[in-house]
C-alpha cells in the first residue's frame, strides 16, 4: 500500500494543489481558498471557490468565481467568473 501525504505542490512559486486533510477540503488550481474553514470542500479551477468561508459539502468547478457566500453549504457549481 503507498500512501502519499501533500499539503502544497508549488509549481512555478504557484500553490497548484492545496489539501486541508484536517477539514477535508481540496484545492487544484492556484487562489484556492486557504481561509476556508468548512469541511468537505472540493475546488478545482484557478480561485474557484474564493468567497466561501464556512461552508462545508460545496464542489466548485471554474474559475475566479468570487461572489460565492461564505456559509455556501451542499452545492456543486460550474461556472466561470
């Protein structure tokens, strides 16, 4: 059994994949969200998921989605900008 544990990779001085295996939320993309403190928060896009704070059970696909309530709670979101 391999297991791999990452918090950060950088690529180009760039948080490309962020994981807060504490609360369970997941950022691929860089401007992930790392002031969210919900739990099981999926983002993948460049700043997908900024705006959400306490949020927990969000899957947000896209990019720069800014707007988002921060208490966002049980959605799945595609959309850019």
């Amino acid at each position: 059994m391999l297991v791999l544990t990452i918090q950060t990779l950088r690529i180009d001085n760039v948080d490309a994949v962020k994981f807060d295996v504490d609360n369970f939320n997941y950022f691929f993309g860089p401007s992930g969200n790392e002031t969210m403190t919900g739990t099981n928060n999926l983002s993948i896009g460049k700043g997908a998921s900024q705006g959400i704070t306490t949020g927990s059970g969000n899957t947000v696909i896209g990019s720069n989605i800014a707007t988002l309530n921060s208490a966002l709670e049980n959605n799945v979101i595609l959309a850019n900008g």
